[in-house]
C-alpha cells in the first residue's frame, strides 16, 4: 500500500469515465449495447475509490499525498521569474471522501438510467455524457492546482451544457442548457480574473505553495485587500456553479434535463464543486471575504426557501430546495463551519440525489407528469419510492436519526456561535427560519405526492412502482440517509468518525489582523496543544460548545414546527390554504414566491434585452448609416434624434444596457464606414494618420 | 564585405523554397499534369523547409553583411509559415476544382508568397522587409482574384491591391524619414541606437508611418476595413493563408522593428498607440462578429479581434508578451487554417454555403466535420484547454507584468463577448435541424489537413510547453 | 541666385503644376500624360541631386515602361471622361481634402521643427560618388545581393500574376 | 546641390506625397487612383533620393531602385486586375465596386 499506488489507481479513477466516453463516442454507433460497458467502466471506478478512500483513511489519516510533475516549464527564460506550472493531484481525507461521493452517486444514477432513459433515440450518446461529465467532475475534485481547476471547471460546464440540452428538440431544454452555460461563464470571469491575481502574485498555481506563500506574510501586491478580493473573485466562480444569488437562476431551468442528469448535476457534483472549491480555497479567505460569503449563502439559502415554498413542480421545488440547501454549506463555510459544511454536502448529496432519482421514479411512472397538484395517493401504488422518498425528506427536514440532522444542526451551531461572536445575529435567525420553511415545504411536496386522494385517475390508474433498477439506487441513497453512517451517537456529529478522525477544519493562513481572530489559534493553545492540530481559538471551541445544544433545541423546534404546519395544511387541511391566499398581503408574498421574485424577468429586462438590443441596434445602423455621414448634416440631425430616442428606449435601465449603448456607438462610429467603398476606408486611413501625428509629437 | 559559399548554405530555408519555385514554374510550363504534380511538390518542399527551420532553430546567424538572419526567431516563424501554407495546400487540392481555378499557377504564387514572408521574418535591413512583403502581398493580390470570372474575387483582389499599395506609399515615405535621421537601413542599428533615435520626431513620424503601414497588414482596427471584404470575397484556401501566415509574417516584422522596445533596452514610446489599437481591434472585431451570417466574414472580424489580443501583446512589450505573441500566432494559425479548411469542404460551387445556417444540423451529416469545426470554434473562443487559451493567456500575463492589468481584464471581457458567436456556429451544428439537404463531399486530402490541423490545435494546448520552450529561448535574440 | 537653385524651383514648380493636373483632369489619358511630365520633372531633379544612375532609371522605367503601360491599358478600356470630380460625395471628398491638407501641414511642420539637415553635413563629393552607376552597382552586386535576388522573385512572382490574371484560359 | 537647403526638396516630396494622397481619396477611376499611388511612390523615391545625396551614401538611391522594381510588378498586377474587373464589370468606377460591405 504505498502512496504512489494510490495516486496510480487515483488517475485510473479519472480517466476510466473518460475512457468510456471515447468509446462510445467512436463506436457507439455500430454497438448500441455499449452503454453496459459504460455502466460497468463506472462501477469498476467506485470499486476502486471504495479501496483508496478505505486505505487513505486507515493508512494515512493525516497525510496529504501529492503527485504532480511540470507541465510548464519556461527553464532560461530572460523575465524575472522563472516560472514552473505543475500539473498535479492531492489526496487529502476531503479529496477522497468526495471521490467516493461522486463515484457513488454516478455510478446509481447510471443504474438508474439504463432503465428510466430506455428507448431514448439517443440512448448510447446520453451515457457517453453522463462519462465525460464524471471525468471533469473527478478532475476537479483530485486536481491540486487552480489552473487544472479552472479547466475541469470549465468541462464541467461544457458537459453539464451537453447534459442539460440532451433533449434539445425541446427549447426549453435548449435555452435552459444555453442559460446554464452563459450564467455559469458570468461567474468564470470572476475566477479567472482571481486565479490572475494569484498568480500574478505567486507565480505558481498550486493551492500549497500559494497558501504557504501567504502564511510567509507575502500577500498578493503585498496588501490584504487584494486577497481579500482573489477572495472573493474565486469564489465567484462558486457562486456560478454552486448556483448562489444572483447567478442562482441557471439551476431550476437546469430541470428541463432528464431526471437522473438532475439528480446527477445538483445533488453531488456539478453545484457540489462550487463548494468544494471554496473548502479547497477556506485557508486563504480573509475575514471580509468570509463575510462576504456567509451573506451571500445566507440571502441564497433563504430567497431560494420561499420560492419553494409555492412551485408546483416536482422538479421546481427539489431545484429551490437544493439552491437553498447549498446556500446552507455557503453559509456555513462563512461563518468558518468548515468541518459541517463539508459533511452537510456528503449527506446532502445522498439524500438530495435520492430525492431527485425518487421524483424520476414518480415522473417515469406519471408518463412525465411533474404537477403535483395532479398527483396524490401514490403510496399505494409506489410503496418503495414512497419509503424511500420519505426518509430522505425526513433527513433533508433535519429530524434525529438521520444524517441531515446532524449536519444541519452543526451548521447552525456554527452561525449561533458567529453570531455570538461577531454580532451577525442574522444569519444564525437566517438559519433557523430555512430550516423551519424548508421542513415545510418539504412535507408538502411528500403530502402532495404521495398522501391523501389522487386528484388524476387517469393518470392515477396507470402508475405502478418502478423496476428494480430504478428502486434499488433509491434503496442504498436512503440507507446512506441514516445516522449509523456517520456517528454512533444520533444525537451528536462530534463522536462520530467523520468529524473526529476524518475531516478537520485545515489551519488558516491568512495573517491575523484579516481574520476573525476567533478562527486563528490564541497564543494560550498553541502552547497548550499541538501545534497543527488546534486551528481554533478557545473562545472559538468553547462557543460552539455553548451553542451545541441551544441549536439543538431551536432546530428541532423549529423543524418540527415546519411539518406540523405542512401537515396542518396539506394533510389535515385544517388551514384553507386557498382562503389564506386570499388575503391581500399573504397574496402578494404568495405571487411573490410563485413567481420566483421575477428574478428571472428581471433579467429578462436587463441582460438579456439589452443583448438582444444591442444586434437588432447595430443591424439597425446598417440600413440606416450607410452613407449617413455624407449626406449632410440633415441625415445628422436626424441620426442624432434616432439615437436620441434610441438611447431613451433602451440605454437607460442599468450596466448591460450601457454596453448594447456602447456597441452601438462603435457600430456608428466604424461600422457605417464599412461601406464598401474604398475611398471611404482609405479617409479613415488618413484620419488616423493625422491623429497619430497629433499624438506623437511634442507640440 | 564578400560572401562566402558557406553562407549560402546557411540560407538552406530560402533556397529550398527559391529552387522550388524556380523548379515549379519548369514543371508548369513542361507538364500538362501539372496541376497534379505542383500540389504534391508544394507539400514536400514546405514539409522540408518546416523540418528544417525546426530543428536548426538553434543555428542562429546573421548573413551577408547584416542582411539577413537565420535560426532563432525566424526559424519558428519559418515553420509556421511553412506549416501553414502546407495545411492550406493540402485543402486547396479538392477545393480548387469547385472553385473554378484548377491550375499549377497558385501553388507557385503560394510558394512564392512564402518565400515573401520567410524574407520578412529573417530581415535584418528595412530593405528586406519592403522586399519580402511586397512578394508578400503581390501574391496574394493575385491569389485574392485568382478566379477572374468571378466578380466577388475581382472586387475582393482590387481592394486589397488599392488600399495595399496605398499603405505601401505610406511605408515607402515613413522609412524615407527614417533612413533621413539614421543615415542607414540596417535594423541592427536601429536596435543598438533606439533610444537615441526615440528622441527625434522625425525618426518617430517615420516609424508611426511605417507601423501605419504594418497594422494594416495585421489588420488592426481603424485599419481594418480592407479585411472583411477581402476575406469575404477571396477564395477560402486563400483566405486561410491570408489571415494566417500573413498576419504572422506581418507581426514577425513588428517584433523586429521594435526588439529594441521589448529587450526593454528603450522606453516603449508606442504603448499608448498599441494600447488604442488593441482595445478598439479587440471590442470592434468581437461586437461586429456577432451580427455576421456569413461564417468567412465572421471569422474575419474575428481575425480583427485576435489581431487585438497580439497588440496587447505589442503594448505590453516585454520578452514574456512577445514568446506570447509568438505562441499566440502558431496556436491560431492552425485554428484558423483548420476553420477554413471545414467551410472548403462545406462550400459548394459559386462561393455558395459559406452562410451560418448552412452549418444547422451538420453533426448528423457529418459528425466529424463537426467535432474538428467544434474544436476550432471553441480554441477560437479561448477555451482551455485548446491552444487558443493559452496563448491569449500568455499574451494577457505578459500585460500584466508590464503594468497593463486594465487591458488585461478588457481583453478578458472581450473575449468573453466572443465566445457568443463561436458557440453560435457549435448551436447550429448540434441542435439545429438542418434546414437544406446537399452532400457534403469531402476530399481526403482537405480531410487530413482538418486533421492534422486539428491535432496540433490540441497538441498545443495540452503541451504548450513543448513550443513555448522553443520561443522562450530564442526570443532575445 | 545661383543656377542650382534656379533649376530647382524650375522643376519643382513644374512637379507640382503637373502634380496637381493630375488628379484634377477629368479624361484619365490626360491624367496620365501629365503624371509622364511629372517623372520627368523628378529625373531632373534627381540629377540636380547628383543622382545619375536613379535619373536615368527613373526615365527609362518609370515614364519610359509604367506609364506606357498605363496608357496602354487607359486606351485598352477606353474609359469615358469623369463627371466633374466634386459632382458627387461632396461632403466626403471636402473632408478627404481637409485631411490632406491637414497632413501636409503637420509634415511639413514637422520638417521645419525637426530640421533633419542640422544633424547633416553635405559632402559634396561623396554625394557625386555615391550617384554613380559605379556605386550603386558595386553595392547591388556585393552588399545587397540578397534583396536583389529577391527583387528577382519579385519580378517572376508579378509576371506569373498577370498571366494568371489576364491571359489564363478557364476550362 | 549645396546650395539649395534640402528642406526645399522634403517639402516638395510632402507635398506631392499629399496630392497624391488627395487624389487616391477624390477620384473614382481606378486607373487614375493607381497612378496617383505611383505619385505617392515617386514623392517617397525624391525624399530618399534627397537623403542620399545630403548624406553622401547611396543606400537610399539602391532603395529607390528597389521601389521602382516593386512599382513596376505592382503596375503589372494592378493593371492585370483592374482588366480583369472590367471584363467582368464594364465599369472601372470604384465606387461601384462595392458588393461585399458591412
């Protein structure tokens, strides 16, 4: 068992998707049957990480194993630097947790697949997906270095492009697809321009050595503001993928992909990389970048609750769900809860994806009906998916016993300590009410769905439960759903072996004065403890102690509040919900929800119009200004009323609308002059001439 | 100074090409299947001249009294020149045939181009670069409107001579005052005693004048206007020389003229100039681009756009941003070329199915075709990890080293606007249905200059090093 | 006065009369016939700038082959008389000659403010040298071989171009 | 040669330089445009003729050379293109030559 074998078998891990992908990409065509080897490529990877998480965990707990080598190398280049880029991958104990994660949930959801996806016309083509889309999501999680990060980040988009967009016929499915991607790439400036500032700063891209050159004291251009701001530029891309306000809008589209791809993208990977980028970057975040970050998943977590709160999709309301859960682990890597954020993603992963593969199991059956109001006592008919559906929901409620209630309620001990500490008492009060609206809404989908009268008999009388391939991927996620997994006592996470030997809050960095000094070691346990593993203060451990059972308490309180009221509308109607809505300002925060805040048309309003502006304004320079300019100072006159009123209709609601107005202006100021005639070329030739003579020369 | 026969040795790359030349036009004239045979000649002799310049890279000389200069940087422009003009031979010999100009002729006005641009590269005298990039140019009006039944080729072959040898008055006179105030022509002189020259205006309207003449050859906006219409109207092999090889051969020789800037021996008096045309080449070309049907005129104001990130480059001026430039060039050359290789095939007789909704549905009648015209669009585009990205990041880095991270991010935004007209063409290929039936007949000949373009597109990108380890060393030279 | 100097300004007003017909005269054959004039007045001043070698050239090859040429292909095409060149486009072409003038302007400022002949020393004798058919051919043929070879490239690469152009049959 | 200061001759060289420019901007015969680009040419060819001889070496009169030679191939081609637009055209009015814009 030595550590070169586990990097072996790590990159093996990595490219046996890929691998499949290839070969079904060349020789699907000729054997249609090729998807089981698909299928059986990415059952022998979770084999694999199965034996390298067990071994890194039980051989080498608290070694982190590197494997890289130059990729880039400008050797006797004549700049200042030498400049080396390594290509690389780490093994740490979050490393292959994940990968076994991700190789788990993959390879259920290509189980899944091979049934609910059958008779597809592109059968084969859609596990070819589902394998280059496992390979970028690996690549990720393994790679040691931003810039591979970056890479992989951007293959993640591009395959969650192919995945979402799989039934493109549809435009919904097109647009959703091409809206992932754009908003996704809205977010990628921001890390690039970060992974810039780093590496303008360090010359280097690996995560190690820039985080020990900050803990040296050589901050980027030597001021903590900028790594405040790297920061919080690559947390951007977070905040794109993780689908965190105000690039969250992507994600609910992201359903009009087949269900699995849905289970798939938002349950463990896809939005689990923003996060996992974030733990990956924790140590270098400075206290104002924390913040920034804990507001953000706190506003996420708790507009995308109240638009769950009212959707009528199945699908819709899992998305919100998922948005909002996702703003939890934000959340909970801003206020410093390292340890739970990461595990709230594992046992998010497990029951958000059985969740999702239950909701397939429901559309497949339905004949791909996803309107709850049309379903209803289905679980009579579908008793497994009903169970399973159920003990996920119970986890995702955070009730005891499950594993969502230990990491939920480590989550909100962290915000109950930050704002003890700090004085943000808003985001633990966040906290709290998401998980009280999130355990409602919840249950009212469950009713919905399963309990009470079916409101279709049509549809009703065909449903059956599902096969055995569907069901059993459902079976071991809700299994996985159970305390047992991760801590002997239900009641506490701080026994188990996740929190006390796996995963550990890594060291800060930073310098101290642009921490919260509660993050950092205090001087008394440093000469206490051992230095390494102590990353807290006292202050700090002693807080969380405190808030341990307050949060206990207040989260069961208000999850069980959350169900009651669920059932107290939805199962035993005591409450008319209908009669509530009634009521002109309970009606307005209704329509509010329904209608996703108009979010969406907002940015209909401005992006997307402004975009759209911005071509219809240049094609509209092009029939126009032909030879505007030589025609005399009439057509000027005019020209300048047009844009006038041009600038008037649409240049005057916010950025985007700037810019349709700024292309414009270079639309009339060269674009025009394209005439095709030559000599109107050759006069701006000799323009330009004069106004570099006027420039260069010292008069 | 007397020359030895030894230098003629030394001089191996122009002479295989010059001979092959010479040796072409026996053929043309002797043969009447020489339209057969020069094809194949003209891919052996620019393989060999490739070869060759590769891997003497190290061999660095100047020749016949600071004439010319061999190994070094022009050995890699050399093997792009000549790798380039390979590719686009190679998609010439199916194409030709559609096009209507079946002839020996235009592989040796292609040779003969080449050779124009191997002579600007290996320049060492301003006389040198005006003689090479008037064969440069001479060629390829003449390839521009080599079909003259054609009234787009006419048109495209007259604008690009007028507004060419206008800009060739403007060169002839900026290096009038320039030979004025230096008393000579040599470039090492003009190294040497920069800063010294930088003083008088003079010397500088010369070299504004002379740079004037050289952005119009890199098609830099505002003297970009010639480079829509041309590319649009010239045949596509052409134009896929045009907007490779040329812009190289014409970026070659800014980076001569102005080493003396970038070994950072004299303060860069023309970062503001640079500065001004990248950001305008850069929005113009990429805004333009994306209300163009046309995918050859759309990949012209995407010509304009790189030849914006290069100038970021210039601006930039330091050893990092030129090996940036340098790579920048080779990784789109290829891109480019590989491009223009699928819409030879696609193209049908008349200039007709250059449009972009020709493309709907292509991957289902021609899922390769479609995989290699996906990659170039997205290596166009920057995205790693095609060879597109990297050099847009070299190139972006270099700014930042030398104080320019404001036109850094522009360049970034920039290419972000970009990406939408790139990923238009992949839209269309894959999740439009095709709108008109017609067959797709694809020579094997263009097929594997897609491949090998395609191929080196990829190679780059994942192993940048490979070539940047080459321009990094010979870079200062 | 002296008689160089009489000459000068005899050929150069001669160069800019003729200059300017050039670009006024609306029939092209005109047009052409004053530009000969115009390589005329320049061969003389290029012997007034001891410059043999080029004067001679610059009859012989210029007015004597280009224009020729020129004039062979005007009367080829017969092209009609011009409208009055200022009858269209008017805005443009009072811009175009706006600019004109205002680069004429800044060149010939710059002239005077950069006064390139402070930093040069005439020598009359190197000048007369330097002229000759002697001079320029030594150099041509010894220092300047290779830009010669490839004038020579030049020459092939602009002949197999008009053939291609002109003369090709098309199947 | 000594006595006539060489300013005169640059700004003539401008000037023609310009009428040049002036008349590539103004008129619309094709033919007429090109000359007046070998009016640009001629104009560059006296200033360096002028450098040459002030400065007594004759690089400038080798460059002159050059761009005669250069003129000459560029008139053959040129004339060869404008021929063949006219078969194609019966016009040599470039402002009508403008199917490609935008």
């Amino acid at each position: 068992m030595s550590e070169s074998l586990l990097i072996n078998l790590s990159i093996i891990i990595l490219f046996l998707p890929l691998a499949g992908f290839i070969k079904v990409v060349l020789f699907g065509k000729k054997f249609p049957k090729l998807y089981l080897l698909e299928v059986a490529i990415i059952s022998i990877a979770f084999a694999l990480s199965v034996f390298v998480m067990y071994s890194k965990l039980a051989y080498y707990n608290t070694k982190d194993i590197i494997g890289a080598f130059t990729w880039i190398s400008t050797g006797n280049a004549p700049f200042s630097d030498v400049l080396n880029i390594e290509l690389g991958i780490k093994i740490d104990n979050v490393t292959v947790i994940m990968l076994f994660v991700v190789n788990l949930i993959s390879m259920l959801v290509h189980i899944y697949s091979i049934e609910y996806m059958r008779g597809d016309k592109r059968y084969t083509r859609y596990f070819s997906y589902l394998g280059i889309f496992t390979f970028s999501m690996l690549g990720i999680v393994l790679t040691h270095n931003l810039l591979m990060m970056y890479i992989f980040w951007e293959l993640v988009g591009l395959s969650s492009y192919l995945l979402i967009g799989f039934w493109f016929e549809k435009k919904s499915a097109a647009d959703a697809a091409k809206k992932a991607f754009i908003v996704n790439r809205i977010g990628d400036i921001g890390m690039f321009i970060g992974i810039l500032i780093l590496f303008t700063s360090y010359k280097t891209f690996t995560f190690d050595t820039i985080f020990a050159q900050i803990a040296a004291g050589n901050l980027p251009f030597g001021s903590s503001a900028w790594l405040t701001a790297a920061g919080i530029l690559v947390f951007m891309g977070a905040v794109g993928k993780s689908a965190q306000f105000p690039l969250h809008v992507w994600l609910p589209d992201a359903m009009e992909g087949p269900t699995p791809v849905s289970a798939l993208i938002h349950a463990a990977t896809m939005v689990a990389a923003g996060v996992y980028l974030v733990t990956r970057i924790f140590v270098m975040l400075t206290a104002d970048a924390m913040l920034v970050i804990a507001v953000v998943g706190a506003f996420t977590s708790l507009i995308a609750a109240t638009i769950a709160l009212t959707q009528n999709d199945i699908k819709k309301v899992l998305a919100y769900s998922t948005v909002s859960q996702l703003g939890y682990m934000i959340m909970s890597l801003g206020v410093g809860a390292y340890v739970f954020a990461f595990f709230h993603l594992v046992t998010h992963a497990f029951f958000k994806a059985c969740l999702f593969l239950g909701s397939g199991s429901v559309i497949h059956s339905m004949h791909h009906e996803q309107d709850i109001r049309n379903m209803g006592g289905l679980k009579k008919k579908m008793p497994v998916t009903y169970w399973t559906f159920l003990i996920s929901t119970i986890a995702i409620s955070g009730v005891p016993l499950t594993s969502g209630f230990l990491s939920k309620d480590g989550i909100l001990a962290g915000t109950l300590a930050f704002g003890k500490l700090t004085g943000h008492w808003l985001i633990p009060i966040i906290g709290f009410t998401v998980a009280a609206l999130t355990a409602f809404y919840m249950f009212r989908l469950v009713i919905l769905t399963f309990h009470g009268e079916p409101r279709d008999h049509h549809k009703f009388d065909h449903a059956h439960e599902s096969p055995l391939v569907m069901i059993a991927p459902l079976a071991v996620l809700a299994t996985l759903s159970i305390f047992i997994f991760y801590t002997p006592n239900p009641l506490s996470p701080d026994a188990g072996w996740f929190m006390s030997s796996w995963v550990k809050t890594p060291e800060q960095v930073t310098p101290v004065d642009t921490r919260f000094d509660f993050l950092k070691p205090s001087a008394e346990n440093i000469h206490g403890g051992h230095h390494g593993e102590i990353v807290h203060s006292v202050l700090y451990t002693e807080t969380m102690h405190w808030a341990h059972y307050p949060a206990m308490i207040l989260s069961l309180v208000v999850a069980g509040l959350g169900i009651l009221t669920a059932f107290m509308f939805y199962q035993w109607k005591k409450i008319n919900v209908d009669k509530l809505i009634e009521n002109k300002f309970t009606n307005a925060l209704y329509r509010g929800s329904l209608n996703k805040w108009k979010i969406d048309e907002a940015y209909d309003a401005t992006a997307i119009n402004g975009t759209l502006q911005t071509g219809s304004g240049l094609s509209w320079f092009d029939q126009k200004i032909v030879d505007g300019a030589v025609n005399g100072s009439a057509r000027l006159t005019r020209i300048v009323s047009k844009i006038s009123g041009w600038f008037d209709t649409y240049a005057v609601d916010g950025f985007v609308n700037f810019t349709a107005f700024f292309s414009g202006f270079i639309g009339l100021s060269f674009r025009k002059l394209q005439t095709g005639k030559v000599q109107t070329y050759i006069v701006l030739v000799v323009f330009s001439v004069i106004i570099l003579l006027l420039f260069f020369k010292p008069f | 100074m007397p020359s030895t026969i030894n230098e003629y040795f030394q001089l191996m790359p122009f002479l295989i090409i010059g001979i092959g030349i010479i040796l072409s036009v026996v053929i043309e004239i002797s043969s009447k299947s020489s339209k057969e045979i020069l094809p194949w000649f003209s891919i052996i002799l620019f393989f060999a001249t490739a070869l060759y310049s590769i891997t003497n890279i190290s061999e660095h000389a100047v020749l016949f009294g600071g004439m010319v200069e061999v190994g070094g940087k022009p050995a890699i422009f050399n093997f792009i020149f000549n790798l380039g003009a390979m590719l686009v031979v190679m998609s010439s010999i199916g194409y030709l045939k559609k096009y209507g100009t079946y002839f020996g002729e235009y592989y040796i006005l292609i040779q003969s181009s080449v050779l124009g641009m191997m002579v600007m590269a290996g320049s060492k005298d301003i006389l040198m670069i005006f003689l090479g990039l008037e064969l440069m140019s001479i060629c390829f009006y003449v390839l521009a409107g080599i079909n003259r039944n054609k009234l787009g080729a006419n048109e495209a072959a007259m604008k690009y001579f007028l507004l060419g040898s206008f800009t060739t008055g403007f060169i002839v006179y900026g290096i009038a005052l320039i030979y004025g105030t230096t008393g000579t022509t040599s470039i090492q002189n003009l190294i040497d005693n920069f800063g010294e020259y930088s003083s008088n205006i003079i010397f500088v309207t010369g070299l504004i004048l002379f740079l004037i003449g050289f952005s119009f050859k890199i098609a830099a906006v505002p003297f970009h206007m010639w480079v829509p219409d041309v590319y649009q109207g010239s045949a596509t092999t052409v134009t896929g020389l045009m907007s490779t090889t040329g812009k190289t051969a014409a970026f070659s020789v800014l980076i001569i003229m102005l080493t003396s800037i970038f070994t950072l021996n004299s303060a860069n008096i023309f970062k503001p100039y640079f500065s001004a045309i990248a950001v305008l080449s850069m929005f113009f070309g990429s805004i333009v681009a994306i209300s163009q049907n046309n995918l050859k005129r759309m990949l012209a104001y995407s010509s304009i756009s790189h030849a914006g990130y290069m100038a970021v480059g210039l601006a930039a001026a330091n050893s990092y941003s030129i090996s940036g430039i340098i790579f920048y060039l080779a990784a789109y050359a290829f891109m480019n070329i590989g491009a223009f290789s699928v819409i030879s095939i696609i193209e049908g007789e008349n200039d007709s199915r250059t449009d972009i909704n020709v493309y709907a549905g292509l991957n289902s009648k021609n899922p390769v075709l479609a995989a290699f015209m996906a990659l170039f669009m997205f290596a166009l585009a920057g995205i790693p990890p095609m060879a597109g990205f990297f050099g847009k990041y070299y190139v972006f880095v270099g700014a930042i080293e030398s104080n320019l991270t404001w036109l850094a991010i522009l360049g970034v935004i920039s290419s972000m606007i970009s990406v939408y007209f790139y990923l238009r063409v992949i839209v269309f290929m894959y999740f439009k249905d095709a709108e008109e039936n017609f067959e797709i007949e694809v020579a094997p000949y263009s097929l594997s200059s897609v491949v090998i373009s395609g191929v080196l597109v990829l190679m780059f990108g994942l192993f940048p090093d490979m070539l940047l380890r080459l321009i990094t060393a010979v870079v200062s030279l | 006065m002296k008689i160089d100097l009489i000459l000068f300004f005899l050929l150069a007003g001669i160069a800019v009369v003729t200059s300017i017909l050039v670009i006024t005269r609306r029939n092209a054959i005109i047009s052409a016939v004053f530009l000969v004039l115009n390589f005329f007045a320049l061969a003389g001043l290029y012997l007034l700038l001891n410059a043999q070698f080029i004067s001679v050239v610059q009859i012989i090859v210029y007015a004597g082959a280009i224009m020729v040429l020129f004039l062979f292909v005007l009367m080829l095409l017969r092209t009609d008389n011009e409208s009055p060149i200022l009858s269209d486009k008017r805005p443009l072409k009072y811009f175009a000659i706006l600019i004109s003038v205002f680069v004429f302007v800044q060149i010939a400022y710059l002239l005077f403010a950069g006064k390139p002949s402070r930093n040069i020393t005439p020598d009359e004798a190197a000048s007369i040298n330097s002229g000759t058919i002697q001079a320029i051919g030594k150099e041509l043929y010894t220092n300047y071989i290779i830009p010669f070879e490839v004038a020579g490239f030049l020459l092939l690469a602009a002949t197999i171009g008009a053939l291609v152009l002109a003369k090709k049959k098309f199947e | 040669m000594s006595s006539v200061p060489m300013e005169y001759y640059l700004i003539l060289s401008a000037f023609m330089f310009i009428v040049g420019v002036t008349g590539v901007l103004i008129r619309r015969n094709a033919i007429v445009v090109f000359m007046c680009i070998e009016l640009m040419l001629n104009s560059a060819n006296l200033s360096l003729v002028t450098f040459s001889s002030y400065l007594g070496n004759p690089i400038g009169q080798i460059f002159v050379f050059f761009v005669m030679t250069v003129a000459a191939a560029e008139a053959a081609v040129g004339l060869a293109i404008i021929i063949a637009i006219f078969r194609n055209k019966l016009t040599v009015n470039i402002d009508e030559i403008n199917i490609f814009k935008w």
